[in-house]
C-alpha cells in the first residue's frame, strides 16, 4: 500500500505557510521547532519534492507546497467534521463552540443571552471571537470558527443559516430636529437628511442603507463612525441623524443622553439575525439547536421589555 501523508504533518505544512515563520508554526501546533520542521521533511521525503524554501532568514512555501498546503486544508477540515460527528452523537450540546459575532451584535446580544445559555447547556463552551463579517466568514471556511452569528442578509458562501428574528431600525436624532413631531420616520424622510453610518467593512452600513431605499453616494462621507457608540455621540454633538438596530436601543445605548428616537416605517425596516454554519459541517444538530435557544431567549426579553415599557419608540 502506498505510503500516506499523515494529518500532523498536514497540520505542520498549513501553519507555516499561513505564517512563514517556523517558530510561529511550531507555536500555533504547540509543539517544538524542531518537532515541527522534522514532521515537514518527513513529508518532503515522503513526497519526493521540496515543499518550502528555506533560507537563514525567512522561509516560503513553493508552488507544489502551497498547492498541497490548500488540499490540506480541506484534509484537515473534513478529519475535524469527523470528530465533530463523533462528539455530536454523544450530546450535541456539550464540548468546545468557536462562536464568531459580529461588532453591532456582540456588545448588545451576547451578554443578554449568556446567563440563558449557561443554565440551559452547561456542558457547552463557548468561545466567542468578535469581528467584521468577512473574516468571520473567512474563518468559518478555513473551520477557526464553527459557527457565527451575523446580520443577513449577506453573501456567505456555501454556508447554512437560521434566522433567530428580525432587528428593526428606528432613527434616533437630536431634541428640537422635525423627526420629533412625527410618530413615525419614513425613508423618504431620511433621504433629505445627513445620515451618519459606520464605516466601509460594517454590514450594518448597507442594511441601514437599504433599509431607507438610500444609494450609498448621496450618504455624508465627512463623519464615518467605527462604532455604533460613536455614532451616537456625533448625533449627540448635533452632526446629523442615524439609525440603531433594536437590539442596541434595548441594550441601553442612550442611556444618559437626550435624544430623540422615533421607528423606521417602510418595506423593510429591519436586519435579520441569524445563525451560519459550514454545510459541510457535522455539528449541524448543535447549531440548530442553539440558534432554537437564542430565539427563545430573545423573545422572552423582547416580551419583558414591552410588558416594562421599556422598548424605544
């Protein structure tokens, strides 16, 4: 029988070359140096052709290494669904969950949801990474992250998803602005009027976007906020208005500030929530199951909030 490559050697190629650095590798694999550059050139003699280039200072991958190193990811990926399947069909709530969350859900969402999450999946560990939804999505692909939860729609690739519910928009601008006479703003309302948004990267610049029927070119470019917090406070400042999902409404985002906040009216006034996984992927009765947890969760505060009258608008 031919001689195979095995998953640890693999493993070694892919991390030096996502770090063309040997000790950076080793690292990452939380193995020795030298551990790690024999288990490559295991892997090159067993190949019969060099996979990287070495020199004193630097170390690159060859054409045939960096061919080789993206079939192992798939490899690598498809062993890990394995596991996965294994560990699911013994209790898919239990065991390590690489959750990814995007900026404008995490600070609001998570810390709501937590407490729920614990007391209904103790047995399930959940590491949280926060970032713009194309890395999450990168990440996700490359299997860093097993699932994540993002603002839709968006274009995510071969990707299952659950919508957990739908974030309404409502437009919150300065005490005295026209908005405040009226019970409800209307996309047409906004189209006149300077809307700060969060700058390129953010999804929820082109939901607010769409969510006023707006083109992204008429929109003021002076002030571009990196976070819906700053947002806030340049409306705060009196440098325009600006839309805010629920969520942060509900999370107290205006919390000692005098603003004024009146809902968004129109075809699609809102974001959806949901949750995203590989389709590839064996833990799929986990993510099902947890995106049902999260609805539930949500929708019980939702409904606390209204019977406190609390929920803006």
């Amino acid at each position: 029988m031919k001689p195979l490559p095995t998953l640890r050697q693999l493993r070694y190629l892919v991390a030096v070359v996502d770090r063309c650095h040997f000790s950076r590798a080793a690292e990452a694999c939380l193995v020795s140096q030298s551990t790690l550059s024999a288990g490559i050139q295991e892997l090159e003699d067993l190949l019969g052709a060099p996979l990287l280039e070495r020199t004193k200072r630097s170390v690159m991958p060859t054409p045939l290494g960096r061919e080789i190193a993206e079939r192992a990811r798939a490899l690598l990926k498809g062993a890990e669904d394995l596991v996965d399947i294994a560990r699911s069909a013994e209790d898919p709530m239990s065991g390590p969950l690489h959750l990814g969350v995007i900026p404008t859900i995490g600070p609001f969402m998570i810390p709501r949801v937590m407490p729920g999450l614990r007391a209904a999946f103790p047995q399930l560990k959940l590491y949280l990474r926060e970032d713009q939804t194309a890395r999450l999505l990168d990440r996700l692909d490359t299997g860093e992250l097993d699932a994540a939860l993002l603002a839709l729609p968006y274009p995510s690739g071969d990707v299952e998803s659950v919508d957990i519910f739908e974030d309404r928009f409502s437009v919150v601008c300065p005490p005295g602005h026209r908005f405040e006479r009226l019970a409800a703003a209307h996309p047409a309302d906004v189209a006149v009027e300077d809307l700060l948004l969060l700058e390129d990267g953010h999804c929820l610049r082109e939901h607010a976007l769409a969510a006023c029927a707006l083109e992204d070119s008429r929109r003021n470019t002076t002030f571009q906020g990196t976070s819906l917090h700053t947002l806030v406070q340049m409306v705060a400042n009196g440098l325009g208005i600006t839309l805010l999902p629920q969520m942060a409404l509900d999370a107290g985002i205006l919390r000692g500030l005098d603003l004024v906040v009146r809902p968004l009216v129109g075809e699609r006034p809102y974001r959806r929530i949901g949750l995203v996984w590989r389709r590839t992927s064996g833990r799929k009765e986990t993510f099902r199951r947890l995106a049902a947890a999260l609805k539930e969760e949500m929708e019980r505060q939702a409904d606390a909030l209204v019977m406190a009258g609390v929920t803006a608008g």
